[in-house]
C-alpha cells in the first residue's frame, strides 16, 4: 500500500472492477446456497438477477434479500484489499452496482419492484460507507517507525558504511532537533 504520484492505470482499474464484481458475485452464490439453497429445490440465476425473486411476501424471499445484505457488508471487506482508498469507495460501489443492474436487465428486465431497488440501494450505500470507513481507519494507522528503525540501525551496523555520518543512531538525531525545538 503505497501512496505517492498517482499514476493512471487502466489496466489496474479495469482488474479491479473485475476482481470485485467476481468476488461479489461469487460471495453471492455462497450466501444464496447457505440461505435460500436450504429453501428450495434448485438454485438458479433467478435468484441472482431476477427482481422478483427480491421481494418481502415470502421466506425465500427475506432470504433473498438477506443474502444480497450480507454480501454488500462483505463487498466492503474487499474494498479493504482491493481499492485500498477511501475516495475511490464510492466509484468501485456504483461501478459495481450498476454493472449489477445492467446484467438484471439483461436477464430479467427493467427492475419494476420497489423492494428491489431498495435492497440494492442499501446494498449500494453498505459497500461505499462500509467500505470508505475501513479504509480511512487503514489510512489512519501509525506507521511503525519503532520497527523501521531498528532494521534501519542493523543495516548500517552490519554495512561498510559502518564509520559514515549514516551510522549515527537516529535517536540521537531526534533527541538533538527535539532539544534545540525547547530551547527556541
């Protein structure tokens, strides 16, 4: 995780949105078994991409829609990993969720159920709010200098640069700028 000079990748962001909706859709396909393959005969794409298999009226149904919720909470997991940035949270959500829609109009129609929009909606705001929240507490981590510095004063210690100004422990370094930070 590194963050410098942005670069533009498309490449990269073009496997990302792939990695992402396979991993979303896969993630689906397990809850869906666990959850409404238990309900059922046969599991299909239906319950995939089909808007009336989203409804409230029946169990199968909560499940459904149950499957879809669990799946955008564990979407925002893989924002975690794969996007890494908060600010782009938002575009790998939509980009995800349109896609989404664009695949359930090709299979099933236009998405005419009202609790379909809304379980996708949600599902929307979950992966981007979700996922924004763990990256920023990522982001927001301490960096380990303890450790860097120690692999920092083993290096020098074992290299031939062992006599240089380079081998001054750091320590006395911070302890000189902080003591001349009191006196002015």
């Amino acid at each position: 995780m590194f963050f410098g000079a942005v670069v533009w990748d498309p490449w990269l962001i073009v496997a990302q949105i792939v990695c992402l909706q396979c991993l979303y859709y896969l993630t689906l396909g397990l809850f869906l078994s666990l959850l409404v393959g238990t309900r059922v005969s046969r599991l299909s794409l239906v319950y995939f991409f089909d808007f009336a298999a989203v409804t409230t009226a029946t169990v199968t149904g909560w499940s459904v829609i149950a499957a879809f919720v669990l799946t955008a909470v564990a979407g925002a997991g893989y924002m975690l990993y794969l996007v890494e940035r908060a600010k782009k949270c938002l575009d790998f959500s939509a980009t995800l969720f349109i896609i989404h829609l664009f695949i359930c109009i090709v299979y099933g129609g236009w998405p005419s159920s009202i609790t379909w929009w809304v379980v996708n909606g949600t599902g929307l705001a979950v992966t981007s709010l979700l996922g924004e929240y763990l990256c920023i507490r990522r982001e927001l981590r301490e960096i380990p200098i303890a450790r860097c510095l120690t692999n920092w004063r083993n290096a020098t210690n074992e290299s031939k640069f062992n006599q240089s100004i380079w081998a001054i422990p750091l320590d006395d370094v911070l302890d000189a700028i902080l003591y001349q930070i009191r006196i002015a």
